[in-house]
C-alpha cells in the first residue's frame, strides 16, 4: 500500500522507514536540511533493534505531488496538527485514513474537524528517539509499538490493511485495539504525568521514580488523569495506575519524554495538548487536577518565551 508519512521526525522517520524497509510504497514530506539529507543519502535509522538505511528515499516537501494514498501517518508535533491537516488535503484520496501519533487525545478531533471523520482513526505510538541530524533518526530505547484504531465503521478495512503491512516490518508491533480512545488514554496518562513532572523538575525517569518525593507526584498525577478520563466516560482498566507505575519502572533510567526536552531546550513545546489538555478537560468534566493546574502554569511562562510572546533569561 501507499503510505505517506508527514512528518519524518523521530516516529514518522522510524515507523515509515520499518514500512519502505518491508517494501511498502511509502513517501516521506519533509523539508529543510531534514528533506535535503534525505534526497541526497537516504533515510538513516540507529536503532537497539537493528540499524537500516532507506535508499533512495521517496521524498518531497510538497504534499500536492503526492497524489491520493492509502493511509498517512501523521508525525508532527500536536500543536502542528491543525496545519497539517490543511496541508493533508491533497494526498486524501475517497478512501484515504489519516493515523495521528501525537502525545495526547485530541488530535483526531482536530483532524475531523478540516478532513472528515471518516478519513480520520485514532491512534498512538510508543517509542523512545530523536533525530540524530539531517536525514537520520536515533531508537534508543522502548519496544516500538504502533496501535491505530476506528472512530467510524467504514474505516475497518482500510486499518486492517494498515496492520498487515506493519506486520511485514521488523521490529515494530502493531495492534488495532478494542477500543483505541481507551488505548489513547491508557498512554495519555503515562506521558502527561512524566511529560508534566519531568519538564518541571528536568530529571530523567530513573531520578524521578526512585525518589519518594517525586514518585508520589508520579502517582498523583496518575490519579488526576485517571478521574478526568472517568468524567469523560472513558472506561480505563481499574488496574491503570499500577500498571502504569510498572511500565515505568521498566523504562530506561536515562530517558525523558519529548515535552520535557524541549522545554530544557528552549522550544516550543506540546505543554497544551498534554499538561493544558488535562486542565481543559477536568474542567469541562467538573474534576479537580491540582498537580496539572500548578505544573500547566508554571511551565506556561517558558512556553510563552519559547513561542517569542515573552521575553526574559531563565
């Protein structure tokens, strides 16, 4: 099948490169140095599970010479999604699906919103890496993991498709869930609470979950998502926190999660659809987040900075 990926940074370059790697058809929109590398050596992939090259790479900045696809993974940073799905519109074809892999749950509503519902699944991902330079991506930890689902009846086939050809690539797993708004809150809940505490304390996850001060925050944060999802009717397993406690005392005690790195960084960052999304949503839901409400404000003034709305030295 024809896969675009827009978006080849650290998950749309992995996941779409593990798709060309299995033969599938897929086209990379990129641009910058990132497009250059690309069209020049290929993509490049280091990864814990096996390094590869694709090469020549199917590469280009403009999304209208694309044609209709058959499904497109949507990579971007979750304050990106609103313009690329404007940027999207020429590459969806009558039965085109758009998987968004961004941290949190809105994106598909969003994409809905300019695109349709029925070209739009929910979706997620889980991987740990980065972009190493122009054209070469880095996977250094966490098994790479793809769930992707329908919102809609009609999209069943087209994701079914999608799982098989991911069942061809090395070293991913993919899985159409039961329920994929469930499975996108089972990760929201993960990434917000270390999203949030990391970025706030600029530990790394071995820091944060052996330190009593900090593993209780854990927990807490834990807890606050897990009521607001309840307020939405959004049915976690009641095991949630537990299990997610255990996933990450499994992580690599060096990791961190992307929202965190680019606050140290001094970029902008997806404060609002991980740490602002649980504030917006437990207030439309009537739950109190405390925890989330003192970290979304007090990380919103680097935000603004990083964004040029605010001027001052850290």
């Amino acid at each position: 099948m024809h896969v675009a990926v827009f978006g080849a940074g650290a998950v749309g370059g992995y996941f779409g490169g593990r798709l060309a790697q299995a033969g599938e058809e897929v086209t990379f929109v990129a641009r910058g140095e990132h497009l250059a590398a690309l069209r020049e050596h290929g993509l490049r992939v280091s990864s814990v599970a096996g390094d590869f090259v694709v090469q020549p790479a199917r590469v280009t900045a403009d999304p209208s010479s694309v044609g209709a696809v058959d499904a497109i993974l949507l990579g971007v940073k979750a304050w990106q999604v609103a313009d690329a799905a404007t940027a999207l519109r020429p590459m969806i074809g009558p039965d085109t699906i758009v998987v968004p892999l961004q941290n949190g749950v809105e994106a598909p509503d969003r994409l809905s919103e300019v695109l349709g519902a029925k070209h739009v699944l929910g979706g997620l991902c889980r991987i740990l890496g980065r972009v190493e330079g122009p054209g070469h991506i880095g996977h250094f930890g966490a098994e790479p993991y793809i769930a992707f689902g329908a919102l809609d009846s009609s999209q069943s086939a087209p994701a079914e498709r999608l799982r098989t050809a991911f069942g061809r690539a090395e070293a991913v797993t993919a899985e159409i869930p039961a329920d994929i708004r469930v499975a996108m809150w089972s990760k929201f809940i993960f990434i917000a609470t270390m999203s949030g505490i990391g970025a706030l304390t600029r530990a790394p996850i071995g820091i944060l979950r052996s330190q009593p001060e900090t593993r209780q925050l854990i927990e807490q944060g834990l807890r606050e998502v897990h009521s607001v999802a309840v307020g939405h009717s959004i049915v976690l397993p009641p095991d949630i926190v537990t299990k997610t406690l255990a996933l990450i005392d499994g992580l690599p005690a060096e990791g961190t999660a992307s929202l965190q790195r680019d606050v140290m960084q001094g970029r902008p960052s997806e404060l609002e659809a991980q740490i602002g999304a649980v504030v917006r949503l437990g207030r439309r839901a009537g739950v109190e987040v405390p925890l989330y409400r003192f970290v979304y404000h007090a990380l919103l003034p680097l935000e603004r900075r990083a964004r040029g709305e605010v001027e001052f030295t850290p």
